[in-house]
C-alpha cells in the first residue's frame, strides 16, 4: 500500500519556484536537501534545482570558467506540496518563500520546465572575451589545436572569429568559435 501511495505523490509532483535572498541559492538548496532527508520527506521532494550557465573567460590569454546563475535570487523545487514541505520551505534560513498569486505557490508552466530543464542539459556556455582583427590567437581545442593564427574577422554575434592559419607552408581560412582559442 505504502508504494502505491508513494508512486501518486510522485506522480503529482510539480515544479515550483522558491524566492531567496540573492547569493544564498546554494545553501538555501543545500538546506532542503538536508532538512528532506532529515525529515524522511524525499518521497513528497524530487529535485531541487539552481539553473546556471558556465561562463569562459579569456583574459591575457588564460581561459577560465565560472558559474553563472541564470536566475539569480530563484531556485526550483519538484515537490508534491503538503504542509509539512510548505512549513520546511517557509522556515529554511535565506528562503524569501514561493512565488505565487495571492500568497499561494503557483506551479511552474510545463514549457517553463522543459525550458529550464532543456538549457540545464545542454549547459549552456557563453564566452566573455574581447577579439580585434589582426591580433593573435592560439588553437585549443579542435583539429587545429596548438596551431597559431591571425584573427581577420571578429562575429560577437554568433561568437565566432575567422582565422587565417598557415598549414603546411600553406595560408588557410578558418572559422572558429571563442572557447576554442587563446590570445596568443
């Protein structure tokens, strides 16, 4: 009996969005985490979700990567919300509490899930990086890696550079996007 109802809570789980303070996304996720478990709730809580992207840096030719959140101040929670999961968010140190229409929790819209859970799987990468024509540039990852080149177009748009490399003895155009190459 006891499995039949855990599988319909399940069933009826629904992601909902918890306001928190800004910069406390983590541990407020954290402190769910722990206060499910400790609780014995993990069959009322699935995931409780910070939506970042990574972000590369180049800067005098050293490539980093950062997280970055995508909603700062936010995170997601799938739960089946009875009060007790309610009471434990309301309670839980840096949590703001749920958004929602009249001091109710409003579920999230499906298209919102399967976007969030859609740029959460293809991990979103956006590169920061300033490129001229004309200046340098080290191959490091693809094909070409280790080759050295000469930027002739600079696409911020699309993040891409045009790249004149000289492969044996032998000029040649390529396109490339920013998270393969360095200032050389």
């Amino acid at each position: 009996m006891e499995t039949s109802t855990t599988n319909t809570v399940k069933q009826n789980m629904k992601f909902y969005t918890i306001r928190v303070v800004n910069n406390k996304e983590r541990k407020v996720k954290d402190r769910i985490e722990l206060e499910v478990r400790r609780n014995n709730l993990e069959k009322y809580v699935g995931q409780v979700v910070i939506p970042i992207e990574k972000v590369y840096n180049i800067k005098d030719g050293k490539k980093t990567v950062k997280e970055k959140l995508i909603f700062p101040g936010y995170i997601m929670i799938e739960a089946h919300l009875n009060g007790e999961v309610k009471d434990m968010v309301k309670f839980i140190d840096g949590s703001i509490g749920f958004v929602g229409d009249g001091g109710q929790p409003t579920p999230m819209k499906q298209h919102e899930i399967d976007k969030m859970m859609g740029d959460l799987k293809k991990t979103n990468e956006v590169v920061d990086v300033n490129f001229t024509t004309g200046e340098k540039i080290k191959i490091v990852e693809g094909a070409f890696n280790t080759f050295t080149g000469v930027i002739d177009f600079v696409n911020h748009e699309k993040e891409k550079l045009q790249v004149t490399v000289t492969i044996f003895g032998k000029k040649t155009p390529l396109e490339l996007s920013f998270a393969q190459v360095e200032k050389a």
